[in-house]
C-alpha cells in the first residue's frame, strides 16, 4: 500500500473533468446504481471518489465492485481495502471472486475475460446498467505500444458495451478519465492524503502491458492513435432477418469510411453469431474487401455465415454447428430468463428445455409448446456500433 501525504489543498480540475463525462453519458435522478470498478489501485480509487461526489449532486446512488482474482496472497487484503473504501463513502459493496483452476497460459487475457464476466454479473444482479471503469490516457498509450510489438490489444473506449457476453447484455462501460494522465491522478490523490494500492504484477515484465508502462516511464513517445470513423450510420442501415440474423445493403457498405467498415463487419459477425471473441484485423479486413466488391459469395468468420449476393449480405449463425448437433440446449426454470446460443433471450413460465430446431439454427422448445425467444443480434449491433450514446433511461 503506498502512502500519500497531504500537501496543497486539491484544485477541482479532475472532479470536472469526470463530472462532465458522467453528467455526458448518465441519467440524473434515476433509481438505479452507477456501478464503479474498485481494484484500490491509483486510477480506481480516484473514479471512485469522484464518482461518489456526482452521485451525491445527482441523487445516483454507488455501488462499488470488487474482482479478487487469487492470484496473489494480498488479495484478501486487498479487497477488505476496497470495501473500506466503499464504506468511506457511503455506497453499496459487492466483493467478487474468480475461482477455480487458472490457465498456465495466456493469464491476463482470462483474467480479464474473467474481470469482466463477474461485473457485468453483478452489476445486472443490482439493476445497474453502466459500469465505471478507471482506464486512463496512459492505458490508452500503452495500449499502442503493445500493437506497435505486435500486439492485436484494442484502444480503451470511453463508452462501450461491456465485452462480457451473454452476461453483459444491456451493461455499458464508461471510462470518464481517458483524456488523463496517471500522474496527474496520482498528484491529485497526493493532495487529498488518499493511500492506494501498487499491485507488484504491473511491475512484472513477463507481461506485455508492464513492458509497455516501464517503456512509458522511460519517455516512449507511441504514435497518435487513429480514430475510426463512426459505425454508426451502418448500424442504423442494417435490418434484423426473420431468424435473428442481420441484413445490410451493399451500396450503403461500400459508402462508408475504412473504419467503420471494420467497426461494424467485427461487430455483425459476433452478434449474428453469439460469439465473444472478435475476428483478426486480418481477417476482417479481407472480408471488408470482399464485401466491397461486386462479387457473390459466402463465407465463414468468427462463428457467424456471411452470405453476399449482388444487392445485400446477410449476416447468420453458421449452420454447421447445428448440422452437427452441437448447439447445446438450455435448462431453465418457471421464472427464469436465460440466454440461447448467445443469440435468443428466453423467458418462461414454466419448466422448460430449449434446443435447435432440427436442422437449423433456431430454438424450439423441447416440449412442443410456445417458446418466448428475443432475438438480441440487433440490439447488440446497435450498442456495439455506438448508436446508443448514453445511459438508457
């Protein structure tokens, strides 16, 4: 734990700077909480603090989340810190875990796959439907870095649904402090007296994102992030299918900018799929080429059947899985609400098996009886393409 001492008093620039993000993106006065990612590190601590003084002003209640990831023998101490912290400033408190066995390989993205999975959770769970998040310009930097190595790692966004899928249906993430740099948070946190947590991993250059930091701190001057085009009009072009996939034309396609082609093929393949991984760049972008040509096609990617003809192309779940028998049946019980295949909302009022219609790709309810399915391929897209700006009401 690193100590600050108190110094000068603190000047209201970091409060306005979030307070103007948060007043941007949320609702005021509503009902439901703001969550907030606590780790007790520098950047999370600061949002936190900040986060609770604008839900005072607003009347948004706070609940503050916790991921302990055992993977260290602090972390017990660690999280009771978080909930100290929580306590301190009057929210609520949710101390998560992720456990069982931990992959000798490829530790922090399923870390973060991880992180992410038990937020969106629990932030559902609570009725909170944003999630703050305390990425800074340094992440952002760094994050440059690691694709200049080699590294297929994505910029941070300021607001994104979260990554976490089916669980993080409806959540969105914000990252109010995107613009600012981590030691003008820590001189921030200096000047209030505030402790932090320096968790020894970041330090640890076995991983790509502590090389990069270390690069940082040395003066690595990364080059200026390009910003994609938005998304947004294709999203809005777009059309959801009788069978829950998705339909574009390939005039408006051919129409838009370079990065938002991009944005949205990545985007149409995982949400006509169910899928949560996104495809590669590479991938993605002879598929973009394709697209925007005049040819007739169809093709495979990420989980989802592209299917192009002269006029449109269609987006779908790949039909072989089904063929196969391998899209897994859900249970579920009188009451529940779950989530099929990663594409169809399913609520029922009574005891309920639902599996693939013989030979497709859609559900059916094993009994024979009427089935409550939502498709959600096109309100994925939609968030995913940044149609949808700020809080839902």
């Amino acid at each position: 734990m690193r100590v600050a001492a108190a110094h000068a008093p603190v000047t209201a620039g970091l409060e306005h700077a979030v307070g103007e993000r948060l007043d941007r993106r949320l609702q005021d006065g509503s009902p439901r909480p703001v969550a907030v990612a606590l780790s007790g590190g520098g950047d999370s601590l600061a949002l936190a603090l900040v986060a609770a003084q604008w839900g005072r002003r607003t009347g948004r209640p706070l609940l503050v989340l916790t991921v302990d990831h055992r993977l260290r023998s602090e972390s017990t101490a660690w999280t009771e810190a978080c909930a100290a912290t929580a306590a301190r400033l009057g929210a609520d408190f949710r101390a998560l875990a992720w456990t069982g066995d931990k992959p000798t390989t490829g530790l922090p993205a399923a870390a973060r796959h991880a992180r992410h999975a038990l937020l969106a959770d629990a932030a559902r769970e609570a009725g909170a439907r944003v999630i703050l998040m305390g990425h800074t310009a340094d992440d952002r930097l760094e994050a440059q870095l690691m694709r200049d190595a080699g590294s297929t790692t994505p910029d941070p966004r300021e607001w994104a649904p979260s990554p976490a899928w089916p669980q993080g249906r409806g959540v969105f993430l914000l990252r109010p402090m995107l613009r600012i740099r981590r030691d003008d948070i820590r001189q921030w946190l200096t000047e209030r007296g505030e402790s932090w947590i320096d968790d020894p991993t970041n330090e640890d250059r076995t991983y790509a994102r502590p090389r990069a930091r270390q690069a940082l701190a040395v003066g690595a001057t990364p080059v200026e992030d390009a910003t994609d085009a938005s998304a947004n009009p294709l999203a809005l072009a777009c059309r959801e299918d009788t069978r829950g996939g998705l339909r574009i034309a390939r005039a408006a396609f051919r129409d838009a900018a370079p990065g938002a082609r991009a944005r949205f093929v990545s985007a149409a393949c995982l949400c006509a799929a169910g899928t949560d991984r996104p495809p590669s760049r590479e991938k993605v972008e002879r598929l973009i080429e394709r697209l925007a040509g005049e040819e007739v096609f169809t093709a495979s990617l990420a989980g989802a059947r592209i299917s192009a003809d002269p006029d449109a192309a269609s987006f779908g779940r790949e039909p072989g899985e089904a063929a196969r028998g391998g899209l897994m049946p859900l249970s579920l019980k009188a009451g529940e609400t779950g989530v099929w295949d990663g594409r169809f909302e399913i609520a029922t009022d009574r005891d309920l098996e639902v599996q693939a219609l013989r030979r497709t790709t859609l559900p059916v309810a094993a009994d024979g009886g009427a089935l409550n399915a939502a498709p959600l391929a096109y309100a994925r897209l939609l968030a995913a393409c940044g149609v949808i700006e700020r809080e839902p009401a």
